[in-house]
C-alpha cells in the first residue's frame, strides 16, 4: 500500500504548476469581468458615500391599527424589498410610533427603492372584465398588436407541469408567455357588466366601428343593474389612464369585495381595466421568485407558490376564468391601485403553483416577483420626505479605518520579514493574492447582488488579514518541525502539508461559522461585518490550497531555500535541527527479536 501513496504523492509535487495556473486564470477572469461590467469599484454603503433618507408615515386605513407589532412586520417586508441578501446596506428602521426610516446608498437606484417602499398597499388577484387601450394607446397600436412583454404584458399562467404552447396555457402545470393583449377581444363597446353578475345580470349594449377600432365610448347600460354598477361602468368609460391625475384616482379606496377600475401599463402604453372583486389576497402568496427556463424559449418566468387556502382559491378561479373569452379569461394582479400584471389562463391551475412568463427581461421577472413576495403590507404608508444624507463623517472614519489597516499590515509584514526571513516573500505574495481576489470580488458583487462595503465591513476585511497570516504561519511552523527532526526541506514541505491542513481547514470551519451565524442572527450594519469575513474566509482557502503550497512547493527546490541559507527562513543550524535520519538495515533471521507492530 505504501508504493502507490509514494506515486500519487511524487506525482502531486511534481505539477504544482497546475494550481499557479489555475489561480491565476480565476484571477484574470475575474479582472476581466469586472471591467468590462464597468465597476470597477466596490459600492459604498451609505455611511461611506452618502445616500438617500426616506421618511414613511403609517396610516390606519385598511383596516389594520398603528401598533408595534404591524410597524414591526412593514419593517420585515420593506428590508427584504429593498434589502435582498442583506449586504446592500439600505437600512429600514422605526422612528416614534408611526413613521418609518429608510436609508438608501449612492449606487443603488434610488428611485426604483423609492417606488418599492412607497407600494405598500395589499395585494389583490382580481378578475379582468374589460381593458382595453386607453388615451392616446388607443390610437398608437391596434387592437391586436402585441406588446413586447414586461412585468404588465398578456402572460399566460398555468401550473408549473405544464408542456403547454406559446399560446396556450394547459390544467396540468406551467406558464408559457403569450403577449396577445385585451385589447385583441376588447374593444371600447365591449359589455362591460359581465364581471358584474353576482350583484345584477345587465344586459349591455356594444358597438364598434368596422375596421375593428374602438369606438368613442361604451355604450353598456345595465338592465336591472345596481346604481353603482352603473356609476362603475361610467368611471371606467371616463377613465383615461394617460392622465396621471386620473391613475392616481382609479380605484381609490376600493374595497376587496367590490369590483373596482384600474390602469396598467403594457408596453410603455396605458391601459384600463375593469376587474371584479379580488379573488386571492396577496397574504396567500407563499413565495415567488424570477427564474430563467433553460428548457425551452420562455425566457424569464415568475413562479409562484400558494398557501393552502391561497391554492384552493386560486384554482377555483382559474376555473371560472378559464370558461370566459379574452379579456373575461384573465386576471388582473393589482398593487396600491395598479395592474402590474394581467396574465391568462386557458384552465383551472390546482397544486398550489404557477408560473407567469410573456417575454420579461430580468428586472421586470424580479421586480413582479418581489411584489408577488412582499406586497402585502398590513398599514399604508405616506412618504413625509426625501433628503439627502452626506458622507463626511463615514469618510473620516473610512481614513482612519484604513490608516488602522495599514498600520495593521506594515506591522504583519515586518513581523514576517524579521521572523520568517525569505519565507517572508512567498507570506507577501499570498496576502497579495488574496488582497486582488477580495477586491475583485467585492467590486462583481456590487452589481451582481447589491453588496455595499460599509464601516463595519472594512473592519471585517482588516480582522482577515490575521486569518489569512495565521494560516501561512501555521504552514511554516509545520515545515521547520520537520526540518528540527533532520529532514531535508523538499520532503519536510511534503510531509508539513497535511498536519497543516487539518489545522488551517479547522481554523477557517470556525471562523466562518462564527460569521454565517453573525450574518444569521443580525441586522443592519453587522451583516456586512459578517458578509466580509466568511468571504475573506472562504478566500483564505482557496489561496492557501492553489497558491501558498504550490509555491513553497516550487521554492523547496530551489538552492537558496533547499540548501538552507541563513536568510531562508529555513537555516537547519539556526532552527537547532538533529543529524540526518538514516535507515538502518535490521539483522535478519531469530537474532533480530521480536519486531515492534509499531515499527514495522
């Protein structure tokens, strides 16, 4: 058993080439990455660089009283908007009793948060009666044009199982995107009471011209019908959704059992709709998230998940709008007042999941998807301000910090140099490496998920160059034990190896546990702090295992470390090594006694 280990073992040393090469690939291609992403910098958190202060005013109007518990759980749902993983630095915090703080970094779209925080009504699925083009869309495209698909395009829905069509969405799984809009069925005569029967059968009349436009208005009169469906159906022939004034007030203080109008946007046109009452709450949402569907040509998808009640209802009404004719076949997913999406469905979606896909470029799957996860809000809100938040003091700070991480590192490196002597330089060229790959990192992981570098995570940076010197010391300190036992460097950099593994693994195993359960437990600022050091971490690895053993492997053989030269670091006299191991050969036969199990 002993000959092939010594094989494998000869073979390893022997291409440490490999592990150089490989590190140094990850590295250029990382550059290269982060270059031609355009950020070349890491994000500032928004006590480094400033940012964007929010102020939010709870209001009691649906329903739900001002207390802590419900101010408590808008904080929960407006981090996780705005938040994601918890490193983008924006913080969202209670001030008083009522109102809301939301911090924003420069760098982030400031904006697009903005808008996220201040939706904050309920999220409503409701049935679509009519919609059609409204204001100055109804002139641009024609009834049956198709809209490129964003997050308000003609989706179809169905359950996640589903092989269904561009066109089509079948009962048995998945959405697959049709971009046909309302439009296509509905013109501006439409009967517009059908959505109306649970209060009263009207009995419309409709008209459109012959090259199958719109007509001026609808002319649906209710037979029978109710008063307020008749003020209804005169709010939605009034209604033109190109007119802020007019979005603004769509629907206003519309109740969830009430049928209600609404605007959406399709394409960068207004649209208007008609949609009964709401059929899911957006409470029954269990999860949604944007995924891409490397299967087949549907592009970015939005899957859903519902709760056990929500999974009833949804499919109860997926059946009854399945029986329906376009638009009467779609529903309308309405957030603080406005269609975000409308998808159709062709039959009853049971399980408990769905998709909706209809051409969504990334932004558009992942903001639906956030609205469908964190839409439901249990007050309102009013934004009171919006001011912006300087970073001269983050900036001193940020000075001394990094004054404080020199200082720190001078300190390290001349450590290395007096005590370590040549050994010194392969230390520095790993505190190097290491350096470039956090940086580079750091700077993707802006753009990629929001990751913003604040105090406390400079602070965990610095706390990884300890880490990271520990774990060449350790390795060192193995190799000149070897050597203080007679063996030459080449072997005593083998045989240093695994005893120093075991050691720097288990030292870094503790330390990122400390951080993913720092990073678990916390808010706020201390998640960056957390974020960093299970980074830096995992990095310590990867630069110890395909760069530091490599090239101490390839120093062994050259003459000024391999022959220990006073200034190596490796000098067997100054280490006070004993002579050379020699092997004996044992006198054979009985003479020769008992032989040791241990020995042998």
């Amino acid at each position: 058993m002993a000959a092939p280990k010594r094989g494998r073992s000869a073979s390893a040393q022997s291409k440490p080439g490999r592990s150089l090469a490989l590190i140094l690939i990850a590295i250029v291609a990382l550059t290269g990455g982060m270059f031609l992403s355009g950020h070349t910098t890491p994000r500032l958190g928004i006590d480094l660089a400033g940012g964007t202060s929010i102020t939010l005013k709870a209001k009691a109007d649906q329903g739900s009283a001002i207390n802590k518990a419900n101010m408590d759980t808008a904080v929960d749902i407006m981090n996780r908007r705005v938040n994601g993983l918890g490193v983008s630095e924006a913080e969202v915090q209670t001030q008083g009793t009522d109102n809301i703080i939301v911090n924003i970094p420069k760098g982030t779209n400031s904006k697009e948060a903005q808008e996220q925080v201040g939706t904050t009504a309920k999220l409503y699925f409701r049935p679509v009666l009519a919609s059609e083009p409204s204001g100055g869309a109804a002139q641009s495209p024609s009834p049956s044009a198709s809209p490129s698909g964003g997050p308000s395009s003609k989706p179809s829905t169905s359950p996640s199982s589903s092989a269904s069509s561009p066109q089509k969405a079948s009962s048995s799984g998945s959405s697959t995107g049709s971009a046909s809009p309302s439009a296509t069925a509905t013109s501006q005569g439409r009967a517009v009471t059908d959505a109306l029967k649970a209060d009263s059968t009207p009995s419309p009349s409709a008209s459109s011209s012959g090259s199958g436009k719109p007509s001026a208005t609808p002319s649906a009169t209710p037979s029978g019908g109710t008063n307020a469906d008749s003020k209804l159906q005169a709010q939605y022939a009034a209604l033109d959704c190109s007119k802020a004034t007019d979005r603004a007030n769509a629907g206003k203080n519309a109740k969830p059992g009430e049928s209600t109008v609404a605007c959406g946007e399709i394409d960068k046109a207004w649209y208007k709709y008609l949609l009964g009452p709401a059929a899911v709450d957006g409470t029954e949402v269990k999860k949604a998230q944007a995924v891409f569907d490397t299967q087949g040509a549907a592009g970015w998808q939005v899957q859903m998940t519902f709760t056990g009640s929500g999974a009833k209802k949804f499919a109860d009404i997926t059946g009854e709008l399945a029986k329906n004719q376009p638009p009467q076949n779609e529903f309308g997913i309405v957030l603080d007042g406005e269609v975000v999406s409308s998808p159709y469905v062709s039959s009853a979606i049971t399980g408990g999941q769905a998709e909706i896909s209809g051409s969504f470029k990334q932004e558009e799957a992942q903001s639906l998807a956030n609205m469908l996860s964190y839409g439901a809000l249990p007050l309102s809100f009013q934004e009171q301000s919006v001011t912006t938040v300087t970073a001269a003091l983050g900036g001193e700070q940020l000075h001394a910090g990094l004054l404080a991480g020199a200082i720190g590192l001078a300190l390290v490196v001349i450590y290395l140099v007096v005590y370590y002597r040549g050994l010194s330089i392969v230390a520095m060229a790993s505190l190097v490496v290491s350096a470039i790959l956090t940086y580079v990192i750091m700077s993707l992981l802006g753009p990629a998920i929001g990751f913003a570098l604040n105090l406390p995570a400079v602070c965990g940076a610095i706390v990884a160059i300890g880490i990271t010197a520990d774990s060449f010391i350790v390795y060192f300190e193995r190799i000149r034990d070897e050597i203080r036992e007679g063996r030459t460097l080449r072997p005593a950099v083998e045989r240093a190896w695994p005893r120093a593994r075991r050691t720097i693994l288990v030292s870094d195993f503790v330390s990122f546990l400390a951080a993913a359960v720092l990073f678990i437990v916390t808010v706020g600022k201390v998640q960056g702090f957390a974020f960093t050091l299970g980074l830096t971490t995992l990095l310590d690895v990867v630069v110890v295992f395909l760069f530091t053993k490599p090239l101490m492997t390839l120093l062994a053989r050259r003459k000024f470390f391999a022959n220990g030269h006073k200034w190596s670091g490796l000098d067997p006299k100054g280490l006070g090594a004993k002579p050379p191991l020699r092997r004996t050969r044992r006198p054979a036969g009985p003479a020769a006694g008992p032989v040791d199990p241990k020995e042998a």
